[in-house]
C-alpha cells in the first residue's frame, strides 16, 4: 500500500482509530501486529523472510550482550545481513557482468534468475547492523524484548524507505509507548498533508511526465529541454524522497512517536560536504559512523582520509543500486568530496546561515548536484553522456518550454520557503496553537483525503522504494 493511496489512508484511520481507544499496554502489540500486515500486503511470501531476518538477528544479539567474546556474533551478523542483501539485490547484477567470462571458458550460457528485490531491505538490513553494532560497541546492554525489537525494525510509517534509525531514536519511545499530545497531532498532521503535497501534486503530477518523456529518448531532445529536464529530475527526486520522510515523520507523529529530520533544504547547500549533510540525513551518519570512521576516517592522514572518502561514497552509490549508473554515481560524488576536501577554505562542519556572499557557491553547488544527477536517472552510462553532450551542444536557439520553467522555478521557491518555514517555526507553531485544534486538524485531514482522491490516478510509487 503507498502513502498516497485510498487503500492505505483506510488503513491508517482504522489503524489510528483502534490506537487510540487502546489500553497503553495493548498498543505495542497492535502496532507490531498493524506493521506486519503493512508489508504482508506488498508480497506476502517476504513478510517471513522479514520474520526470518528479525528473528537470527535477534537472536545474534542476544547471544552477543551475554558473552564475553562479542567480536564472532557481530561477524555473523555481519556477513550473514550483507549475504542476504546481497544475494537480493547484487546477485542479477554480478552474474551478468561475470557471465561474458565465463563464456570464454563454457560454452553453456545459463540464464540469470529473476530475483525480486524484497521491499525495503536496504534500510531494515541497515538498521538492523547498527543496532546488532551499536551493541557490540557497548552502546546497549541489554536486548531489548522480542517484540519491541520487531517493532523496532518493521515500524511501518519508516519501514519501506526511512529514515535509518538507530537504538537510541525509536527504543526508549517504544518502551515508553506512544505519547499522544494535541502539539505532536497537530504537527503529525502538517507534516502528512505537506508530504502528500510534495508527492503527489509535485513529483508524481507536474514533474514526472515531463522527466520520463525526455529519458526515454534524450536524442530528440534540445539543449533547453534537457537542461530544463535536468533541473525537474532534481527536484522530483527531492520532493518524492522528502515527501515520503515528511509523511512517515507525520503518521509516526500521530502515533505518538518522533522520528529524525531526513533533508534540511539540501539545494541551498554551499559545497558537496554541506549537500550530504542535508541530504538523506540517516543515511549520511550510518556511512559516517559505520563505514568511513571504521576505515580510519581523517585520523591517518591525508591520502588515506581522501582514499575513505571516495570508497565511502562510492559504496553508498552502489547501495542504491545494483548498476554501473550507481557505482559512477557515488564515485563522482566521491571524487568531488575529495577535491573539496583539498582546495577548501573553511572547516569541514556546517557554515551556518546562507549569507550574500555564499549565493555564488550555493548556485555552482547546486549544478554540480544536477549534473550528477544524470548519471543517477540515465539508464545507462551512455545515456548518460547523450544528455550531456545534448545540453552542451543541443539547439540553444530554440523554444525554451515556457510551462516547465515555471514549474522549476515554483520548485526553486517552495525550496526557499521550507527553509523559512524551518527557521521561523517557533513562530509558525505558536501561531497555529491559537488556532482551535480541532477545527485544524479536521481541515487538515480533510485536504489529505481531497488529494489523495484527486491525485491517486496520476500517483507513482516512491523513487527509494526500488533502493
């Protein structure tokens, strides 16, 4: 069931309905029990892989927190986690890359098996290490109940595509329980309706058509277009991501739990550092903390902090795919982080507010974000390098598409105003606080159901949900 669906907006105000007249004790148990149907109705035959998978992993940590010797039980979990992800997601692709050699030396040429890709296994089988890691690190003591453990890891509002939680975000709240309050409703509430506008109205309805119909043949496409179709993937991508934070962050509010920012107006970023700072936030600090500082971060000089870096990136780029695209993708990014990091001026950590002076660097940041870009949305590296040369040398004489720039530039400027908003929410909340919370809320909800009912039939499912 997607967000943005009529079949899913039931559910929840069933699910809600039910939380809500429960006994404190009984919500855990229903929440679990609502979660696991949530990723039933995808593919019912995962939903016991996801079982499977909650249940070696729990029983690995458990055996881990009670021995004295831990390094063997989070090496199991280890290798079998990233086994699993890999069998699901890299098999397909490493058979078919082999497949040519091979042949040089058999004449048989096998076919490579359809494996479908369970979904969300990237970022369970993430929160799932770090937990099992974070435990090995001393950071938990004790294993958390079977059932809150599995409730930690199939919460369904983050579940399918984030954010990637660790221990310490989502446990105490799950001990604690859902605490309902009229703020946290109100703002569950916002973050829904703002999540399903960015969604549905502005990834899926304005910016979708025209990004797929200049990808499926980007030769017949001018100069104007393609640097038109460039900035749309940009922020189709960003509004369909953040939207689905935005509305995981809102039904988790309305159950009475928080969970952590994901995008902080990641295009008005100075440099690469800064953009990966605001982009897909979880991610950035599980790579951080689990990848790059375990390779040595920046504590063994230069070349090796440079060597991290680009290894780190680029294994995040294969993380979101199993292609050649991926894996250029992350290097790139990788490779700008590293030039960064050479020619910088200023320190590594975030500059503060956008100043005048920065605007030059935010607009040559935010380019070099687009054009990379391509690389992500092209089918292949060809494809890739036809949109490129197609912007350098494509027909810059002829008609720009006049609706499709107002549409960008629409994007460019709710993009500036989330930033406002975000600085100015003391004032937002206090002024809708004044406001009769229920006559709010039901207006709100009222606009989720009339977008969803109108947008449903133009709606596509979420870009992360194929990662």
């Amino acid at each position: 069931m997607l967000f943005n669906s009529l079949p899913f907006a039931a559910f929840f105000v069933a699910l809600l309905v039910a939380y809500r007249v429960a006994p404190t004790g009984q919500r855990g148990p229903l929440l679990l029990g609502a979660s696991l149907l949530f990723y039933f109705f995808w593919r019912p035959p995962y939903l016991l892989l996801l079982l499977a998978d909650i249940g070696i992993n729990y029983v690995l940590l458990v055996a881990m927190l009670r021995s004295s010797n831990r390094r063997p039980f989070v090496v199991v979990a280890c290798v079998f986690n990233l086994g699993l992800l890999a069998y699901y997601k890299y098999a397909a692709f490493l058979l078919t890359g082999l497949l040519p050699v091979a042949e040089v030396f058999v004449s048989v040429s096998p076919e490579v098996p359809e494996i479908v890709l369970p979904l969300g296994i990237s970022f369970y089988t993430f929160q799932l290490l770090a937990l099992t890691i974070d435990g090995y690190r001393g950071h938990i003591s004790v294993a958390p109940p079977l059932h809150r453990y599995a409730l930690f890891v199939s919460f369904f509002p983050q579940l399918i595509a984030g954010p990637i939680l660790r221990s310490g975000q989502l446990l105490p709240q799950l001990e604690r329980g859902g605490e309902i309050e009229a703020g946290r409703t109100r703002r569950g509430v916002w973050l829904l309706a703002v999540g399903l506008v960015k969604k549905v109205v502005f990834a899926d309805f304005l910016l979708a058509p025209y990004v797929d119909a200049v990808f499926a043949d980007a030769s017949f496409a001018s100069g104007p277009e393609l640097l038109l179709v460039v900035y749309s993937f940009a922020f189709q991508i960003y509004f369909d991501f953040s939207g689905y934070t935005d509305m995981a962050r809102g039904l988790a509010a309305l159950l009475g739990f928080e969970l952590p920012l994901n995008f902080r107006e990641p295009y008005l970023s100075r440099n690469p550092s800064e953009f990966w700072r605001r982009w897909h936030i979880t991610l950035s600090q599980w790579l951080r903390d689990y990848l790059y500082i375990p390779l040595g971060g920046n504590q063994r000089g230069l070349t090796r902090t440079q060597f991290n870096l680009f290894l780190t990136m680029a294994l995040g780029g294969l993380w979101h795919g199993p292609s050649w695209t991926m894996v250029a993708w992350g290097a790139l990014h990788g490779a700008w982080l590293v030039l960064h990091r050479v020619f910088q001026r200023h320190g590594a950590g975030e500059e503060g507010p956008v100043r005048r002076s920065d605007w030059l660097r935010v607009v040559l940041c935010f380019h070099g974000v687009c054009l990379l870009w391509i690389v992500f949305r092209a089918p292949t590296l060809s494809a890739a390098w036809e949109v490129f040369s197609g912007i350098v040398a494509g027909g810059w004489g002829d008609e720009w598409p006049v609706v499709q720039m107002g549409i960008v530039a629409t994007c460019l400027l709710l993009h500036g105003l989330e930033r406002f908003a975000r600085v100015h929410l003391p004032q937002i909340r206090e002024m809708a606080s004044s406001l009769p919370g229920r006559v709010l809320e039901g207006a709100a909800i009222g606009s989720v159901v009339a977008l969803v009912w109108v947008f449903s039939g133009a709606s596509d499912e979420f870009i992360y949900f194929q990662f």
